[in-house]
C-alpha cells in the first residue's frame, strides 16, 4: 500500500472512530435504561459518559494497536480531532460561564484517573469493573450502583465496538 493511500485510510479511520466517540445515540439509551429519580444526576451522568466514551475510543485503540504500525498515526489523528473539538466546547462553555474552561485537560484528568483504576485493580477479569466505580465517583457517587453499571456498560460497549472496528488488526492483539 502506498503511503499516501495508507494515510488517508488512517485520516478515515480517525474521523470515523473520533464521530463514534461523540455520537449520543447509545449514550442515551444507556442513561434512558436506568431509574434516575433526580434531574441533577442525569446532567452529571451525561457529562461523564461522554468524556468517558472519548476516553475509552483513545484507549481502545492503543491497547488494540499496541504492536501495530498504526498505533501512533491512527492515535495521533483521533486526538488532534478531540483536540479542535474540545478547544471548540472550551471556547463556547467558557463564553456561556464567563470562566475558564479547558476540556481537553479534563480529559486528560479523566484519562489518568481511570488508567489508575485499571492498574489498581491488577489483574480483574473484565476491566470494566474497575471504570465503573472510577465513573460513580466522577458523577458525585462512588457507592451508586446505577452510575457504576452506566460506566460499566458505556466502557465494554465502547471497546467491543472500537475491537470490531478495527477487525483482524485488533484481534491479533489479544
């Protein structure tokens, strides 16, 4: 494959996993499904599982492309494209506030936070069950079963989509 064709299969790749990560569809119906009696923590629920999507396309595809060539080129343009769109959401947020916001550093907060949680955990036969307390905490609870099963949910979905996104190179990485 010529090097102009492989980027610009790496550019497609990166702008449809970047649309995936900031889709709302599946979101919602996550959040729909459970029993939120408080308005409040739906917004802070919507909140999180949306950094955390962005968060879980990125990691999904340095932990499937560990060994690939296409690991760092394919990264790279998913994170340049959440780059522009958080400097886009920190721009109109801080307008709307009147404040400071930078959403890209949230991200990369969250992102630290829940590698912790991973490696806190060692070696736990689904790794969701170490995001989803990591996510309840985030939304004002770190004991709400509801908000733990949301995360949970929202990582697996996530990864098992970005897995079967990536195909043959993903498999071969686990």
């Amino acid at each position: 494959m010529a090097d102009t064709e492989k980027a610009n299969k790496v550019a497609l790749a990166g702008e449809q996993l970047f649309q995936f990560a900031i889709d709302r569809g599946d979101m919602n119906a996550i959040l729909d499904a459970l029993p939120l009696e408080v308005p409040e923590k739906r917004v802070a629920l919507e909140y999180e599982i949306q950094l955390l999507r962005i968060i879980s396309v990125g990691w999904a595809i340095a932990f499937f492309l560990a060994d690939s060539d296409l690991k760092t080129p394919l990264g790279q343009h998913f994170w340049d494209k959440v780059r522009a769109f958080s400097t886009t959401l920190s721009t109109s947020a801080s307008l709307t506030v009147g404040s400071d916001i930078d959403y890209f550093d949230i991200l990369k907060r969250r992102l630290d936070t829940y590698v912790g949680a991973l490696d806190a955990a060692g070696k736990v036969p689904e790794p969701a069950m170490a995001i989803g307390p990591a996510f309840a905490g985030f939304c004002g609870d770190p004991d709400d079963a509801c908000a733990m099963l949301a995360g949970s949910k929202m990582f697996s979905h996530t990864i098992d989509a970005v897995r079967e996104y990536l195909g043959e190179t993903a498999n071969q990485q686990v």
